[in-house]
C-alpha cells in the first residue's frame, strides 16, 4: 500500500478544509479538533463538487460541511447529510491519515508515484 502527501497538517487551519485533486481522485480535507477526515468532492445528490470556492467547503461556523449548490449540510465525522435534498445519504469517505504532520491519501493499487 502506497500513500500520496496532500499537505502538511500545520497548513490545514482547525477547523477548515482543503481541496485536493491525486490520482485522479478530486476531494478534500476536513479538520476540526484537531482530527482530519477525507471525503471525495461530489454531492450524492447532484454529483458536483462541493465548494464554495477554492477551499470553501465548510458553513460560515465550521460546523458542517456544506454544498454550495443547494446548501445541503452534512456531518464532518461522517459525511452524512442533515439537511437539504440528500437527507440521509453521505459523502464518499476516502482513506486518509497523517503521519509525521503530513497529511496522506492511499493511493489505488497499481497506480505510480508522481515525481
């Protein structure tokens, strides 16, 4: 199993989010208290990235991320929605982790590092 580097953690505000595009793979990061969580940039209800801008992915409290298309909220733990039009649905987790203050996404199996 191999892991890709998205960021330093120190570079990651708490609470705040990041976009990332690796392998493919479009999504983002979430942090807040101080643990990071990773989901793909994609509304289950409409399909579309998330943000609001670049970044952008949280409500103006921190509390919940939220689709700038509809303003569907859902939970940071778990990705799944509270409110708007995808009630009951969740984002697609993605498997992340830090180690040694960098944040890192598995990469999928057969897929060469990027210089």
């Amino acid at each position: 199993m191999t892991w890709a580097a998205l960021c330093r953690l120190a570079d990651l505000p708490d609470p705040g989010s990041r976009g990332f595009e690796v392998d493919g793979i479009e999504g983002f990061l979430v942090r807040r208290d101080g643990i990071v969580r990773g989901y793909r940039d994609r509304c289950p209800h409409t399909g579309v990235p998330l943000a609001w801008s670049p970044d952008l992915y949280l409500d103006c409290d921190g509390e919940f991320i939220q689709c700038a298309l509809h303003g569907a909220l859902f939970l940071i733990d778990s990705g799944e929605c509270v409110y708007g039009p995808c009630v009951g649905q969740a984002l697609e987790p993605l498997p992340i982790r830090v180690e040694d203050g960098v944040v890192l996404l598995e990469r999928a199996a057969g897929v060469a590092d990027q210089p």
